[in-house]
C-alpha cells in the first residue's frame, strides 16, 4: 500500500510539471493562433478583392481584348480642347520668354 501511494504520487508530481509547462505555452500558442487567423482573414480578403478587382499589370496590354472604339465628341468640346491646349502652349513660350529675358 506505501509503494502504491508512492507510486501515485510520483504520477501526481510528475502531472503537476506537466500542467505547468502547458500553462506555460499555452498563452504563446494561443498568440500564435490568433495571429495564423489574422493571416488567414488577410489573405481571404486579398482573394476577395482579387476576384471583385483583378490585380493586373499596369504595363500589360491585352491585345485579345474588346476594342476599344472612340467615343464621339462634339464639335464644341473639340474646340474647347484645341483651345486650352493652345492656351498652355502660349504660357510655356511666355514663360521660356521670361527665363530667356532674365539671363
């Protein structure tokens, strides 16, 4: 009877450093665990935005694509157009004009 009590608290000791070491690591895996569902939800909703916007290379040209046809523009915005870009190349002389006359 006193070597089974012995035995049985050889067993107790050895299941309390055991519970210890676990309460131990158990905050870390937790930490580790919620960070992997972090990533996890991270990476579902970069899919997520993948599949509403593709990511694509901004330098890449789909020539199987739709074409593109031009989109009409009046003869008024046309004008208009020709216009402000007269307008910017005259304030880019002027402006070469007066670097020219401060030398």
């Amino acid at each position: 009877m006193l070597q089974s009590n012995h035995v049985l608290q050889k067993e107790q000791t050895d299941l309390f450093t055991i519970q210890k070491k676990l309460e131990k690591v158990l905050p870390v895996i937790q930490e580790a665990l919620n960070s992997l569902k972090v990533e996890e939800l991270h990476l579902k909703s970069l899919e997520l935005q993948n599949t509403i916007i593709p990511a694509r290379d901004p330098l890449h040209i789909d020539l199987d694509g739709p074409i593109m046809q031009p989109v009409p523009v009046p003869e008024c915005e046309h004008i208009n157009n020709q216009q402000l870009m007269d307008l910017s190349v005259f304030q880019k002389l002027e402006q070469y004009d007066e670097e020219i006359d401060s030398d």
